[in-house]
C-alpha cells in the first residue's frame, strides 16, 4: 500500500509553461517535505511545510499544505529547463518518527 | 545534502560476495536512515539508527541484509552473499533529532549506487 501518492508521474513541458505536483494520501502528517533529485545524486530538501493550509513560496515555486494536512501541491510558474528533475514528497505521519516517500514525479522541461 | 557522505560511490560486486555501505553523517547529527532506490522509483525505507542502537529495521529483509551505527565511526550497510536483485541506489540520511517537523529535517548523502554481476 502506497501511503502517499503522487501525479502526476511523469510531466514533460515545455520551458515557460507552469505546472502543478500532486501529492495525497488519507493519513495526517505532521509535516511534509520536497526534495528534488537529479540524475546520479541523493535528494535536495526544497521546503518542509508544518500547518494545515500554510502557502510556502522559493522562488518559482510555490508549495502548499493541505488544510487537513494530509495532501500538498507544488506549483512551478514560467519552467525552465533547469527544474527539470525527480520531485519527491515526503511525509512523517503523526506520532511516527520516520519519512514515507511518495511516488515521485518525474519532470522534464524542453528547451 | 552538504555534509553527509557515503563511500563508495559506485560499488560492483558479484553474485555471492559481500558489500559494505558506509555512511557519515552531518557534524551533530545523530540519527542515521538508510533507503533504497530501484531505477524510475521513489525511496523505499530500510533501517533507522541512532549511535549504537537500531531504532525500525522494518524496511530492511531479514536475511543477509544488516546495519549498524556504532559510537565512533560511520553507519554501515552490509549486504551478504548479493544477489542480482540487490543492485540499487542505496541513500543515506541523517538528522539531528527525532523527525517531528522543522529543523529535524533529513538530508541526504549522494549515494551508494550498487550492481551486482
């Protein structure tokens, strides 16, 4: 059982478009994480978000908490090819002590 | 993922021998987890350890498969008698305290990326 999903799996786009990153589950987190991976590396933490409804923004990106915390959003405006990469998500339910990874989602922005 | 290291990056070992995974965590940080990751996947959980002590070896087979997180040194993954199934990305990450929000964030090494011939 895959306790926290994400969509889409794959997304390739090209560079200016915006996309939006999905991840859901039906458990509570206490906090959720993204990273962002490329090729041949370990994952980088991009942000962690801890309260139900709190809009986080770097940059270009911006990452949003679910209000009963059990889903986030990544949202990337005008992409460029350098966001091209694996995004993870990342939770640790309340009460736990350990990160459960989603799915992931693979973009790839085109020149 | 600045500080945590793993050694070696790229390991070949053959159907049967033995491979030794090594981590060193960020300065301060006492608590070590070990994932794996297969081509086109996510991270899937293996073992979580503090300094002498193993916390949630759920994720990690039972059989040829250990680690440990001794006080003086790096945490070390080992890997008996390998099969071909073995070969993966293997990640370590360490965190500074019990995981529970902000500032108890794991970071991660760059890899151990494992084939088995």
């Amino acid at each position: 059982t895959q306790l926290l999903e994400q969509s889409p799996q794959f997304l390739s786009i090209q560079e200016g478009e915006n996309l939006t990153v999905y991840c859901n589950s039906s458990s509570v987190f206490s906090s959720l994480q993204w990273y962002r991976q490329e090729p041949g590396e370990g994952p980088v933490l991009l942000v962690t978000v801890v309260t139900g409804g709190e809009v986080k923004k770097l940059k270009r990106l911006t990452f949003q908490f679910g209000d009963a915390r059990k889903d986030s959003s990544l949202h990337i405006t005008a992409a460029q090819p350098g966001d091209t990469g694996l995004y993870l998500c990342a939770g640790v339910r309340i009460g736990t002590y350990k990160y459960i990874f989603g799915t992931g989602t693979r973009l790839k922005v085109l020149a | 993922n600045a500080g945590v290291m793993q050694n070696p990056r790229h390991l070949v070992r053959r159907r049967g021998q033995e491979a030794r995974l090594r981590c060193s965590p960020m300065k301060g940080h006492s608590h070590v987890y070990w994932y794996r990751q297969l081509p086109e996947e996510g991270l899937k959980f293996m073992v979580y350890l503090q300094k002498e002590n193993i916390i949630d070896e759920s994720g990690m087979p039972k059989e040829r498969f250990s680690a440990e997180f001794p006080k003086e040194g790096p945490s070390i993954l080992r890997i008996q008698q390998v099969v071909r199934g073995d070969s993966a990305a293997y990640f370590c990450a360490s965190s500074p305290n019990w995981v529970t929000g902000p500032g108890d964030e794991q970071f991660f090494g760059p890899g151990t990326r494992l084939t088995v011939l």
